[in-house]
C-alpha cells in the first residue's frame, strides 16, 4: 500500500513537472494512467490559498459597489454600514468556499465540453477520466500565472492584475470591449490551451493540427466570454 502511494506521489510530481516543461510526456502518462484525485486536490488547495491570500483586496473593490447599490435602495447610512460590516465578515467565510466550488465545477463542465467535442463533435473514443485529468494538468499553467500575480496584487491592493497587452493600457481611455479583449488574451490561458492541445491529441489519437484547431475554436469561445465579463466589471 505504501509502495503505491509513494508510487502515485513520484507520478504526480513528475508529471507536475513535465506539463511545463515537457507536456507531451505529462499527456502521455495520463493516457497510460490517468490518476486525477491528487492533481484535483492541490489545485483546489492552492485556489483555496490564494483566495485567502487575496480576500480583503478582492473586498475592498466589491463592496463600495454594493454600498452604491444600497445607497440607491434608499437605505441609511447606519443601515449601510452595519450592513458592508457583515458584509465582510460573512465574504471571508464564504469567498473561499465560493472559489473552491466554482473551481470545481468549472474544471468538470470544461472537461465535459472538451470530452463532448472530441468523442462526439469529432468522432474520436476515449474516457471522460482522460479528459478530466488532461483539464486539471492543464490547469497548473493558469495557476502557476495566479501565483506570481499574488505580490502584484498585495503591492497595488487590487485584483485587476493581468498578463497580457491590457496592462500597458488605462482603461479609461479606450472602448472598454477592446480593452477586455485584450485582457482576455492572457498569456498563461494562451500557454494552456496550448498545453490542453498537446493533451487532446494524445489521449484522443488526432493530429496536433486537428486537435490545435479544436483547441483554438474552445479558445475563442473563451476569450469572447470572457471579453464580456471584464466589459461588465468595467461598467
């Protein structure tokens, strides 16, 4: 029992490894062996940090909106107060449970979409358990940009921290639905679906440019939904 366990940690810690550096070999003992409980479970953990981590800034932008909110309801300044006070005790306890059940259900609608495109849409054959494993490896690219954003985002108390062209560009000066185009085009998502192609053609048997092009039709899908959550936030 043991020696599986430590077996199933070396697996996981080399295919940690590999998805940066290597992902091709990653994919490929996912496709010998899919394990994807382990995985699964320090990705939550480490959106769980984060989200602890970076609670009171993600508040502090979140609630004066609230404040508007309730300001135009006609509520007083006491009731107001009292009111964001709660607020935020109540967000500490549920943002980070909030995160840890979005991250979840978000992982498996993807890897279902993806599963559908690739057993259904393109005629392909293989388990779901592939395919989820292949999502939460591919995961690890986008979490790793979320790590190095944390001191960027304790040093400008904010959450609007990124890695893609938006960041040289004021919001205020420019149409806001090109502004979160951009913003959308983040270059760890863009690693991701890069590694998520290598992935989908291992598990499925396809071509790199069959599986690049389906990979890249999800991918604008992604940035066109997102283009217009970040428009929404801007207001």
């Amino acid at each position: 029992m043991e020696n599986n366990v430590s077996a199933s940690n070396a697996n996981f810690l080399q295919n940690f490894i590999n998805v940066f550096f290597s992902p091709r070999q990653t994919m490929e003992s996912i496709d010998r062996n899919p394990k994807w409980v382990l995985p699964f479970l320090v990705m939550l953990i480490i959106i769980l940090l984060f989200t602890m981590v970076t609670i009171n800034i993600s508040l502090k932008e979140q609630l004066p909106k609230q404040r508007v909110k309730m300001e135009e309801k006609g509520m007083s300044d006491e009731q107001i107060d009292n009111a964001m006070e709660m607020g935020q005790k109540i967000g500490k306890i549920i943002g980070p449970i909030s995160a840890l059940v979005a991250s979840a259900a978000f992982t498996a609608i993807m890897a279902l979409i993806i599963w559908f495109m690739g057993n259904i849409v393109l005629g392909g054959l293989t388990s779901f358990k592939k395919v989820f494993t292949v999502y939460i490896y591919s995961s690890f690219i986008s979490i790793l940009g979320m790590i190095i954003k944390i001191p960027l985002i304790l040093q400008k108390e904010t959450m609007d921290v990124n890695f893609s062209l938006a960041s040289f560009f004021n919001p205020d000066n420019m149409n806001k639905y090109f502004y979160a185009f951009m913003k959308s085009v983040e270059v760890f998502e863009v690693w991701r679906f890069v590694v998520l192609a290598i992935g989908f053609a291992v598990v499925y048997k396809f071509s790199m440019k069959k599986s690049a092009w389906a990979m890249f039709a999800l991918f604008v899908i992604y940035v066109v939904i997102m283009t217009f959550v970040y428009a929404s936030q801007l207001g």
